[in-house]
C-alpha cells in the first residue's frame, strides 16, 4: 500500500475524517451547523497536537516528513476551508435567511454570500499551497519546528466560527435577534487575515493548553444554551 500508517499520521487522518462528518453534518436534512462545530473543534484539537506528536519520532525520513507536510495542509483545506464554509450554508438553511429578522435575502445577498465563501476557500487554499512550499525550503534551512506564522493561521478557525456560533445562537435564542451575518463577516476578514504579511508567534504549549480550554468552554456553554435554557 502506498502512504504511510504509523503513529505519527493518525491525528492528521483522524481530522480529516472528523472534518468529512462534520460537512455532511452541518449540509443534512435543513442543516445542523452547531452539530458540525463540534466536529471543527475535534479538528483543532487534532492539529493543535500532531506536530508535535510526529516531531517524537527519532528516525524520521525525509519522505515521512514532506508526506506529514502534504497531509497536513490537505487535511487542513477539508478541516479548516470546507467545513467552515458548509456550517455557514448549514446556517443559510436553518431558516436564518434574515438580517436581523426583518429583512429576507435577496438575490445580491446571495451572490455577496457566494462571493465571501469563494474568497475564504480560495484563500485558505493559496495560504496552505504557499505555507508547503516555504516550509519545506525552512526544515533544509533551520530544521525543528516553526516559531512565527506569516499571516493567520487557518487552524484558527476551529476556535474563531465556534465563538461566532455561540454568540449568533445566543442571540437568536435569548434575544430572537439572527445575527448569521457576523458569521459571514467573520469568514471574509479570515480571508484577508489569511494572506497579509504579519508576522504572529506560533503558541508553544501553554498556549495550545489555552486554546484547548476555550474549546472545552465553547462546547460546555453550547450545551448550556441548547438544553437548559
């Protein structure tokens, strides 16, 4: 079989297919956008800890090391592009289709809507393709792992659309305000995020920890606000 299997793939594999469940999640029936946040997050935590997983094997070949770079960037347009993308259109299909409940989409709303969900794809893809090729020129050169980002990282966005989410379905259950909009708005400043040419520091593994925990708070008050209130 051609690919590689040890250890040092799994969570990489894992994100991917947790990214495929969360897309056909978030795209049934009239759409289930804050079921499929919980698999984005699943995402991040697998990225946030397969680097540093694949980093412990001692005897890395070379090909095993650019196979993991391809994987992961593979893995990371599904999990971190796709999916993001298809919880917005699973938003779309939930009856939100309304700024602020009262006026309903039209035709150039769903054209501009299109528009930012293209631009984000694409720009992610441009980002990861760009991030393959000078991370291969920077393991000959520097070797071990990364310690600045160029631009914003798309990992970001298993932490980022969970915390619109919250916010949009808390709008909408305490207040009835439908604020799916900022969720759109979010996506095309990522885009742009995704590209310009700031420099941000990697987190190390305190910060990993940190995000962790957001996540774990995002998912507890999901719950709080679906079932309880």
């Amino acid at each position: 079989m051609i690919g590689f299997y040890d250890y040092t793939t799994f969570l990489t594999y894992l994100s991917l297919l947790s990214a495929g469940f969360g897309i056909v999640t978030s795209l049934s029936g009239s759409g289930h956008p804050y079921y499929g946040m919980f698999f984005l997050l699943f995402c991040g935590l697998c990225d946030a800890f397969d680097g540093k997983v694949a980093r412990t094997k001692a005897n890395r070949t070379d090909k095993e090391m650019r196979f993991g770079i391809q994987i992961d960037s593979l893995s990371d347009l599904v999990a971190f592009g796709v999916l993001p993308l298809c919880i917005g259109v699973g938003l779309l299909q939930g009856n939100m289709l309304s700024f602020w409940g009262q006026v309903p989409f039209g035709r150039t709303f769903t054209v501009l809507l299109a528009t930012v969900m293209a631009f984000y794809l694409l720009a992610g893809m441009i980002r990861l393709a760009y991030f393959n090729v000078t991370e291969e020129d920077r393991q000959k050169d520097e070797g071990g792992a990364r310690r600045v980002y160029l631009g914003l990282p798309i990992t970001s966005a298993s932490i980022i659309f969970p915390t619109i989410l919250l916010v949009q379905y808390l709008l909408k259950t305490v207040f009835q305000i439908d604020a799916t909009f900022l969720y759109f708005l979010t996506m095309s400043l990522c885009a742009v995020a995704f590209l310009v040419k700031i420099e941000l520091k990697k987190p190390g593994l305190r910060g990993i920890l940190i995000m962790v925990g957001i996540g774990v708070v995002e998912i507890i008050l999901f719950i709080v606000l679906r079932f309880v209130l």
